[in-house]
C-alpha cells in the first residue's frame, strides 16, 4: 500500500477523472497514489526543480508505474500537451499567488476545460479571483491543517462565476460549513490584527484611520465565523 499525507488524501478525494496533470508533483506522490487506487490511468507529475523531478522519476520507477505516470521537467503548465487530453489538473502545497501565476501564464492549456482542483495554503483569495477571470467556477471547497499549516482545497469547473468580496477572501462554501479548522484560521488572524492594533496604538502618532480599519476588519472575521 502506498501511503500519502492527509492533505493530498483529501485532494485525491476529488479526484473522479483519469487523466491527470500535477504540477508541482511533490515527488509525484499524488499520482502515484491515485493510479495505484485505479483512479486515474494516465498522469503527469510536473516539476520545476532538478531534485523533485528526479524523485519523482525514481517513485515511479519504484512503483512500477513508468506506463502510467510520466514524469516531465518544466515550469507549470508548459509540461501539459494538449494531446495529452487531461481532464483534470491538481497544484497543491503552494502560495495563493503561485497558484494564480501558473494558471495565468499557462490558459492556453485550459482550452479542454479540465478540472481544477487547487489548494493555496495562503492568498486562497487571489486563486478565487483568478477561477472568476478564467471563467472557471467553484464547485467545491474545504479546508484542512497539517504540519502546523493551514491549507484551502478548492474544486472548479469551466462556467462562469460572479463572486462577491467576501466570497473571494472567504470562499464561496467554506463560510457556510464553518469548520473548526475554518474557525481556527480567521480566529488566529484576528488575534495578528489585534496585535497590530496594539503596536499601533503605542506609536507616537496614533494612525486612527488605521485603526478603525482594522477593527472593521475583526468585525467583518466574527460575522463570517
């Protein structure tokens, strides 16, 4: 049995195509596992950096799955052909930022309409923004901690969205189920601005405006939770 961690358990959960793109593959762990589940029959594991592709080459090969996973080197979704005829694409374990920059610079490669399945472990809000202006639409949401990390699973499909300012910083679904780790992520950031407000207020020129701000802000936070 191959083993993965709990977060890319839940990613693979989603998972309910056989043609894969992981980008930013992890060691290729995720497609590895998937194919060995017989969830998918065809994946990419794509990495940038010389030492992970390389991993990822040696788990194939250790797992006998050579046929089945093909481990490529390339920034994002360059590693993608379309005859390559994915349905689905997973990025995980990265910035909301990164996230959004692979998407931007490789839609060309969207033109199928895959799946998306993303997971942002910070800027969850600008991988929202981006889902809206590539006319993809959130479907799915969840959240998960591990490691002493905070990570947002979040599911699209090719549609259009109109999300609202809170929706985009929030999430579409995750403010409706409010789990504990949803709780515990907006509970933490309302203790970083009440420390700011306190080192604010410390300052020899007090920033009112500042201040009220960032007290709208907790507002806003316990409202949603």
């Amino acid at each position: 049995m191959f083993n993965i961690n709990e977060r890319l358990k839940l990613v693979a959960s989603y998972v309910n195509y056989k043609r894969l793109a992981d980008i930013g593959s992890d060691h290729a762990y995720l497609p590895i596992y998937l194919a060995k589940n017989k969830k998918i029959n065809f994946a990419i594991a794509g990495e940038v950096v010389d030492g992970p592709h390389k991993s990822s080459i040696k788990n194939v090969t250790d797992n006998n799955l050579e046929n089945v996973v093909y481990c490529r080197k390339g920034s994002g979704l360059e590693v993608i052909s379309l005859d390559d005829n994915i349905e689905v694409i997973t990025i995980c374990g990265m910035g909301g930022k990164l996230i959004s920059d692979i998407l931007e610079s490789g839609k060309d490669k969207l033109i199928n309409k895959p799946q998306l399945i993303l997971q942002p472990n910070v800027a969850s809000n600008l991988v929202r923004e981006k889902l809206e202006k590539l006319n993809y639409s959130i479907i799915e949401e969840n959240i998960i901690e591990e490691d002493g990390h905070i990570y947002e699973i979040i599911v699209a499909q090719y549609g259009k969205m109109k999300l609202t300012e809170l929706e985009k910083e929030f999430g579409k679904f995750l403010p409706i189920s409010k789990s504990d780790v949803f709780i515990k992520k907006w509970t933490l950031e309302i203790e970083k601005i009440n420390y700011i407000i306190s080192q604010l207020k410390k300052s020899n020129n007090v920033d009112e405006n500042k201040i009220l701000f960032l007290e709208n802000r907790i507002n806003i936070i316990k409202k949603m939770i």
